[in-house]
C-alpha cells in the first residue's frame, strides 16, 4: 500500500475543474473555486480531479485537467478501497 500521507503537502485548490479555470482567448487568466483550497499531500489534486471526473461523467474538458496532473494511480486506488470499506 502507497503512503500517501508520507509525502510532501502542497497548496492545492482541491477542486481543478475545467469550469474553473479561466482562459480568455487562448490566455490563461487565473483559477477561481477555492473553496477546497488548502495544504494536502502532493496526490491530492489528483485524486480528486479523477473522482469527480468518474463521478460525473467523463467530460473532455475536465479530460484535459485530470491529463495535465501527475497521475497517482495507486494512491486512488488506495482511496477507493478505503471509500468502498
């Protein structure tokens, strides 16, 4: 089992969406939605882009996001057994 908690925390938003990032014409402008936001283990952002991503329905654009994070395949894997227990 991965020890996700044995890793660096990282400010995260905790809720990196395609809906909330803000690109104006091809330019990146910022990143609203904070309301998740706070120090997490560096997996985090991962995990929690693939569940909502999962959850909701696999939308292209929210494809994009969860593409451009590191991939932490074991430590969601480790989520969902402990989600599922």
């Amino acid at each position: 089992m991965l020890d996700t908690f044995n890793r660096p925390l990282l400010f995260t938003i905790g809720d990196l969406t395609a809906q909330n990032i803000i690109i104006n014409e091809g330019t990146f402008l910022g990143v609203v939605g904070f309301n998740r936001a706070g120090f997490y283990p560096e997996s985090f952002e991962y995990i929690s882009a693939r569940w909502r991503f999962e959850k909701r329905g696999q939308r292209p654009a929210d494809a994009a996001v969860l593409a451009a994070l590191e991939p932490y395949v074991g430590e969601f894997e480790n989520f969902l057994t402990w989600l599922h227990h």
